[in-house]
C-alpha cells in the first residue's frame, strides 16, 4: 500500500499525485494539513515537518524524489 502524506496547498505533492495518477499507481491521499494523527504518524515515519511523505511498503521518500520513487515502485520512464 502507498500512502501520499500531502497538503493541499504543496506544488511538490500536486505534481507527486500527478505522477503517480499518470502511471497508474493506486494510492491513499492523507492531508496532514487536517487530519493531526496523520501528521504525528508522518513526523514519526520521516522525523520531519516537510511534505510530500510517501511510504512505499515501508520505504520512506521525502520531498518528490522521482528517481527514488521510481526505482521502489519499478517505473520505466
């Protein structure tokens, strides 16, 4: 499962959920913007404030790190 920690107000996380709705690639949208036990569960997986978080089976991404992304969900571009 891939979970896409976001707000709606980020660039980065639009242009993510572009990407990945482009290569059809399921995912759960989480707006830590308002959901506050998300945003704890965010912090807690990558020790940071910033958006977007993407947890790949585990694997934590920081920002939209299009190679690493691509790389854990084998996407050819």
């Amino acid at each position: 499962m891939i979970k896409v920690y976001s707000t709606p107000s980020c660039p980065y996380c639009v242009t993510l959920k572009v990407f990945l709705k482009q290569h059809n690639i399921e995912f759960e949208d989480i707006d830590v913007s308002q959901d506050k036990k998300a945003r704890e569960e965010m912090v807690k997986k990558s020790g940071q404030m910033g958006v977007p978080v993407v947890d790949i089976d585990g694997e934590i991404v920081v920002g939209f790190d299009r190679e690493k992304i691509c790389k854990l969900l084998n996407i050819k571009e």
